[in-house]
C-alpha cells in the first residue's frame, strides 16, 4: 500500500516535468523562428518599395527632352518655309522672253493734249500700267524693272511711232514712268515731272502673249 503510493507522486511528479519541459520547448522553438520571419516581412517590404517607387527624373533628361522638342520645332518651321517658297515660285510666272530696251512715256485718254489722239488701240482706257508697243499683240502681259522697282502691266496702245526705229521700243504711262525713274509720282498725267524723256536700259518680261493684233517675239520698229 506505501509503495503504491510513492508510485503515483513519483508519476504525477514525472509527468509536470514532462509538461514544464514540453512547453519550454514550444516557447524556444517559437522565439528562434521570429528573427526568421521578421526577416522575411522586412525583405518583402523593401521589395515592394523597389517596384513602386518612381524612378527619379534629372535634370539631363528634362534638358534632353526640351532639346528634342526645340529641334523638332525647328524641323517643322523649315519645312513650312520651304513649302511657302516653293509655293511663291509657282505663282511667279516665268518670262516667256525678256530683254532691255530704252522707254518713253504717254498718256493718251483724248483730250487731245501733247498731241493724244484719242482712246487707245487696244480698246481698253488709259491707265497706269498699260503700255504701248511697236510690234507686240495687244493685251500682251509685261513686266518692266528699272533700278530694283518693277511695274507690270499690258500692251494697250500702239507706239512709239518714229523713236521705235532709233531703239525706244517701249512707251510707259506717266505713271509707270515716274515709279521706275525714283519712286515718285508724277506732276500730272501729261508730264512725269521731271527732265528725263527716257529711261535706258530699262528691262522687259513677256509674261504672257496677247490674242490681240501684233506680232510675238522680239520687238520690232513700228510699222516693219
């Protein structure tokens, strides 16, 4: 009966130890993996991080970026000016033919003043840009330049008479006249307002031919 007795305190004595050395255990094995786990969750936190943060931009790459947009603005206005001056040039009409010649001028609307004799051949009035011609189809396109100022306008009249055959192959109105000569206009329809009674070597442009009566080509004295 007393050793029945010892038997069991022995027992239930062995068994607490058991227990005490069982939850020991689990605490150790619990605290050894937290600095594992910890690890892991501070890994996992700074690899999110690396993914979303955003990257940094310099100051090179915003100077590099306004760089490219500076040239392709370039780029673009050249080409619009280029397209501009193309399109200037095809408006230009080209001279179908063109020479120098030595140029007088009129003004012939039939008020029978210096000689006038009436209303001009081409059937048009006068006016300020038309011109008269020895030789070339009525509503002939000109263009006439003199010291860097151009005037153009058509042939609408007959003339210069005699003068065509000593070289003056052209008659201007007044108006045309003055505007070659120095830029001024002139003192009235009949007299240009100054000495000159001719301009030499006054520039011509057939920029278009008349339907008109004339001959094409290159001037000829009145009446040849």
């Amino acid at each position: 009966m007393q050793q029945r007795a010892i038997n069991v305190i022995l027992t239930g004595v062995t068994g607490t130890a058991l227990a005490g050395m069982l939850v020991a255990g689990v605490a150790a094995a619990s605290d050894d993996s937290a600095p594992d786990k910890q690890f892991l969750s501070q890994q996992a936190v700074a690899s999110q991080e690396h993914k979303t943060s955003p990257k940094p931009v310099t100051g090179g790459e915003e100077k590099s970026e306004s760089k490219s947009d500076s040239e392709t603005g370039r780029k673009a206005e050249s080409k619009a000016d280029s397209k501009k001056d193309a399109q200037s040039e095809k408006k230009a009409p080209k001279a179908l033919l063109s020479g120098k010649t030595k140029a007088s001028y009129f003004w012939d609307d039939g008020s029978g003043i210096n000689g006038d004799t009436g209303a001009p051949a081409g059937g048009k009035p006068m006016q300020k840009g038309l011109f008269a011609s020895p030789s070339w189809p009525m509503h002939t396109k000109v263009k006439v330049t003199y010291k860097g100022r151009s005037v153009t306008g058509f042939v609408g009249d007959r003339g210069p008479g005699e003068p065509s055959h000593r070289g003056v192959m052209l008659d201007l109105d007044t108006y045309t006249f003055r505007y070659l000569l120095d830029g001024e206009k002139p003192k009235s329809k009949y007299n240009a307002g100054t000495g000159e009674g001719h301009l030499n070597g006054v520039k011509w442009e057939v920029l278009s031919w008349g339907k008109g009566a004339g001959k094409k080509g290159e001037p000829r004295p009145f009446g040849s």
